[in-house]
C-alpha cells in the first residue's frame, strides 16, 4: 500500500466514525429530499464537510468534487466523493452503505476506497496494483454460467419518471439466475462484485461519485466494466460490472 493510500485509509475512517456517530442516533437525525428522488441527511453533509476540508489542506494540488457540495475550480484533477451512497437505507438504519472516495488524474482514476462502517469493511484499491478488503487481496467469482450465478442490481426511488426502469430487465434476469440482490448502495454492490460475493451488478441512471471508486476496486480484482451493449469502460448512467465469465450471457438479456 502506498504512503498516500495509507493516509486516504485513515481520513475516510475517521469520515465513518463521523457518520457512525449520526447512524447511532437516528431517531435525532432530519431526513431531508434534495429532489423527489434524492434523499440528503445531516450526516451526508457533516461526513462531506470533514472530507473536503481534510482532503484540500492535504491535497491542495487536487480539485473537488462531491455529491453535496458540487465542483470545486480544478477539475483536471480531483477526489470524486459520496460521503454515504445509499442514504435512504442509512436513514432506515440498514448497513449497506458507504463512504465512497476516488482519485481521477487526466480523466483516469488511479485510488478508490469504499468503507461501509455500519457492517465494518473497507475495500481500497490503486490502479495497477490489485484490490483488497480490510487488507485482504480479493478477486471476482469463478462462476461461469448465468444459471448458477448471484446478481445485483438497484432502481431510482422514483421510477415512473423513466420510459426503461429496468423493471423489464430485472425481471428477464431474474428468471434465468439463481440468485437476485437489492443493496441500494452502487459502491457496496461493485464491491461484493470484486469480492466475489455476487457475480454481476448492473444500474443505471447513477453519477460518477456513486461508482467511481467502486468501479475502480472491482476492474482491479478482475472485473470486466461495461454499459448495456458491452462496451468497455465505466458508464455511470449504465454500468455492468460482471466477473467476465458471465458478461456475454447477461448482455443478451440487457
């Protein structure tokens, strides 16, 4: 692990004991919805607050962008964060979700971590140099059949806005997999991809901060990366995140 990512484990850990201390005392927590579709708690904002101010007098080379905050100037180069992807599931007092953080030189991410405190995991990765997971090397699945395989997915909290709500999708996918999980965290569920807890992910109509880190952690165990028609690369409006033995099969029914 290198000097940096050692020091970016220690801020995003701090971060989690922050949100831990929100998730613990729910009950005094105001929910709030930026939009009908987007849930936002003062958790959401205190652990983004505390990750800005951390990371910019750390980094200061680095530009910020955060899903609460919006863009800082430089954008050339920057941390890409979600301070709790699966927001609504934290208010509810689940445990699937996650502080999610990313690093993206020249358009290129290059160290991700996603650490879910509530279930007290933490899955980094640098580019070129593997994944891991509470400093455990992980790889995706060996499952090569649709048949036989654990998929996950995740709908918008409103979708009747949307002409495809992946309803249709999930339900063909559904019908020719053993197994079908809902998170409501795209960063957990592209880490239990690279983990090989599941064997595929698919969403669509997310942001680069609700993947960025994620996807990078699952491409370094082994993951294959690709939007609905199998083209190579991190989609976040639509991405498929599969162990690669079963991407041909699930793009027949995307």
């Amino acid at each position: 692990m290198s000097i940096m990512l050692a020091l970016l484990e220690d801020v995003v850990r701090e971060a989690g004991t922050i949100a831990l201390t929100y998730f613990n005392d729910l009950k005094n927590v105001e929910v709030n919805k930026k939009s009908p579709r987007d849930f936002v708690t003062a958790a959401d904002v205190a652990v983004e607050a505390f990750l800005k101010q951390t990371l910019t007098e750390k980094y200061p080379e680095y530009g910020f962008w955060g899903e609460e905050s919006g863009q800082s100037d430089n954008q050339t180069n920057r941390w890409i964060v979600d301070p709790i992807d699966g927001t609504h599931s934290f208010s509810r007092g689940q445990y699937f979700w996650a502080i999610s953080v990313a690093l993206e030189i020249n358009q290129e991410l290059i160290m991700g971590v996603v650490y879910a405190p509530a279930l007290n995991d933490f899955y980094c990765a640098e580019q070129g140099k593997g994944a891991t997971k509470n400093g455990r090397i992980i790889s995706v699945s060996s499952v090569d059949n649709l048949a036989e395989s654990m998929v996950a997915t995740g709908f918008a909290c409103l979708r009747s806005y949307l002409e495809d709500n992946n309803l249709q999708r999930f339900a063909k996918i559904a019908q020719n997999t053993t197994g079908q999980r809902r998170f409501g965290s795209a960063a957990v569920d592209l880490c239990l991809v690279a983990d090989g807890q599941v064997d595929a992910f698919w969403e669509q109509e997310l942001n680069l901060y609700d993947v960025a880190a994620g996807a990078l952690i699952a491409k370094e165990a082994g993951a294959t990366l690709t939007d609905f028609q199998g083209n190579i690369g991190i989609f976040p409006k639509q991405i498929l995140a599969t162990n690669g033995l079963i991407l041909n099969e699930l793009l027949l029914l995307m």
